[in-house]
C-alpha cells in the first residue's frame, strides 16, 4: 500500500467534518479545552499549510480562512486558504486532497462547528441587612437600625457556542497531530472571526512546535 494512498485516506475523515466556520464576538468570553497533541510527532514545525474552513456563506469561509491565514504568517508559514484555490464553490473531500497533493502542503488547518450548549444556572435569593435611619417622633431623636431586605433569585441561560480545530501532518501517512476546542460564552451574533481566539490556537501550535515560534 503506499504512502500516498494512505495519506489520501486519512485526510478524508477530518476534511468531511469541516461544514461550518467560526463567528465569534469580540467581546465573548472564550476558552480552549480539551486541547490534545499526539506525544509522538517529531517531524517539526509546519511551513506551507492549507487553511479550510467550509461553510455555504461565502463571507464567513472568507473572514475565517483569512484570521487563520494572516496568524500562520505572522510565524512565517506560507498559509492559503481554500477559497483562493477553489473561489467559486466549496471543494470536495477529493478536491482538496488532490490540492494537497499538487501544492505539497505539510500540514492542514481545518476547523468545524459543534452542536451549541445551552447552559442553565438558578441562582438562589438571598438577605442583606441594610442600614436604616429612623425618627421617633415622641423623643425628637433619630436612630439607626438594621433591616433584612430580600433579593429574590432568578434563572440565568448562557449560550456556549463550541468549535473543534484540528491540525494534520499531510506529509508521508498523514495523522491528527494537535486538536482543541474552542468555547465562546455569549457570543454576538454577526461577529467576524475572535483575533484573541486566533491567536490563542496559534500561540498553542508554537508551543508545541507545530507551526514556528516567531517569523
């Protein structure tokens, strides 16, 4: 069996799985879990690499593939974006392996929408004791007393709109090297992709030399 067709079978899975982009708030709160790098992989920082992001809004594949593109180099990797390879259309899974084939890519960058959460918190009531200035008017005096006042509870929904990132080895076999999730709390809707987050998963990838430290 050899390498290429082995390669080309690896990179089916996580191509399949890119079906929307990131649209994050800039003010969102936002966090990487679950973040993941395969112990074994030694083959260096990746310096020519494709960006995917799909999704059938035009706009948003752009604004994505273009955060992601401008961070990668920033640490001098030669980055591209699918839609300047395939501008018209979304690519296939095939179409996008014979561009890795033809432009010698090292590494894929593909990132994928997962299902939003909905978080429910009851927040209990609680009593405060609040100081109150009283007149008694048979004494002609005013005092000081404290009063118990009552702040009722209330239900809070929190939206968590959660993304996969998942960079490929595309040299040789092919292989998941590094993957994360990434969670924003309360985003806005219409937002572009977070430059913080971008910078967050890039800053990540050099740490674990994937992609290089500095330009």
């Amino acid at each position: 069996m050899s390498n290429l067709y082995i390669r080309n079978r690896l990179l089916v899975m996580p191509i399949l799985g890119v079906m929307y982009t990131l649209s994050m708030s800039g003010c969102a709160t936002s966090s990487l879990v679950d973040v993941w790098k395969d112990p074994r992989y030694s083959a260096g920082a990746m310096t020519n690499m494709l960006v995917v992001s799909m999704n059938p809004d035009a706009a948003k594949r752009r604004i994505w593939e273009d955060a992601f593109a401008e961070g990668l180099r920033e640490r001098g990797v030669k980055a591209t974006t699918s839609y300047q390879l395939f501008p018209n259309e979304l690519p296939d899974t095939s179409a996008i392996i014979s561009a890795v084939n033809e432009y010698d890519f090292d590494g894929c960058l593909a990132t994928a929408r997962l299902e939003t959460e909905y978080v429910t918190q009851e927040i209990p009531g609680y009593v405060t004791d609040n100081l109150v200035t009283g007149y008694n008017p048979w004494s002609n005096r005013y005092y000081n007393y404290y009063q118990q006042v009552y702040t009722p509870g209330y239900t809070e929904t929190q939206t968590v709109m959660r993304y996969r990132i998942e960079v490929w080895d595309t040299r040789e076999a092919g292989s998941l090297v590094w993957t994360a999730t990434s969670e924003v709390l309360d985003p806005t809707p219409g937002k572009g992709a977070n430059q913080a987050v971008v910078n967050r998963i890039i800053n990540s990838l050099a740490d674990n030399r994937i992609v290089p430290s500095a330009k």
